[in-house]
C-alpha cells in the first residue's frame, strides 16, 4: 500500500462521509489547474463545501489543488476539521491539525500519536480500527445512550459514526 495523494485523501474523506453521490453530482466550478477529470467532481464539490482551497498560486496566478502532492496526516485531519465544522479554509497552516483535533474531541490523544508516530496510512488506519471499535461496540448494545458516549469519549468516533450511522438507522442520536 502507498501514501494517497492530496486527491485521493480527499476522495476517502468525502466517501466516509457519505457525501459520494452528491460530489459525483457535483457541477460546481473550481479554480484549480491541475486537477485532472477523473477527481474533478470531487475536488469541486470540495472547494463549494470548504473542504479545500488548494495548496496555492503561482506566479502568474494560477491556483493550484495539489492533486499530486503526497498527503500527510495533518493535511487530511485539517480537511476532517472543516468537514466537520471545527476549522476552515482561512486556516492554512495546517501545521498543528492533529493537535486542534484532539483539542476539538475529534481525535482522541492516542489516535494522534498513532497518525504521529508512523507513517500516515498504518496511522490512519489505526485511528479509524480504533474508532470503529467503539462504534460497533456500542452499536451492539442498542442503546442510544452507550452510541452517543461512545462517540463523546473518543471524539475520531464522530467522523466514523457519520459513515456507519445509515447501518443503524434505529438509533435517535446524531454525532455531538
């Protein structure tokens, strides 16, 4: 397995939301020169809902997505951050994300050891496995109550529970 790119974090961050068939739908515009057909859509639909506003501009102005650009773990925890309404594209030095995550209860500390400590896939990897654990955990409780403790307590359980909440759709509670 490989590093994902800034384009494809995204397409990741955009289908664990559940967002997939409205980015594909998508027919916004984007200012970005460098984004190839194949993510477009994504990228647009991005850009329209302050997920992204690009790495920056050239000389001569041209804006640029960075479709290419290796994607580290602060950079795709700042697109969860906006995603999520804790941050926004006036933030651009994203330098301190995995900090402003655990801060915001989106990241508990562990998970931004584990995105800090190797490299960003096994990191994210390890977040979510654990953050799915506790959704599932809860979820086979059938209980409203331990769902949405579950989620407060872990905080990267938010992001997840937006992604699993359609497979249990019984439960009254959305994410805090």
């Amino acid at each position: 397995e490989k590093t994902p790119t800034r384009a494809e974090a995204l397409i990741m961050l955009i289908r664990m939301l559940g967002e997939e068939k409205a980015a594909l739908a998508c027919t916004a515009s984007q200012p970005f020169i460098d984004v190839p057909d194949w993510c477009a859509p994504y990228v647009a639909y991005a850009y329209e809902r302050g997920y992204s506003n690009g790495v920056g501009t050239d000389s001569l102005g041209h804006s640029y997505f960075g479709t290419q650009q290796t994607a580290s773990a602060a950079m795709y925890v700042e697109f969860m951050l906006r995603a999520l309404g804790y941050s926004s594209t006036a933030t651009t030095n994203i330098s301190d994300a995995l900090d402003r995550a655990v801060t915001a209860g989106v990241l508990t500390a562990g998970e931004r050891t584990a995105l800090q400590s190797s490299d960003f896939l096994r990191g994210l990897r390890v977040a979510n496995q654990s953050a799915l654990a506790g959704i599932i955990d809860a979820c086979s409780q059938d209980s409203p109550k331990a769902v949405r403790d579950s989620i407060s307590r872990g905080g990267g359980y938010q992001l997840l529970f937006l992604k699993y909440r359609a497979h249990f759709p019984s439960l009254p509670i959305t994410p805090m």
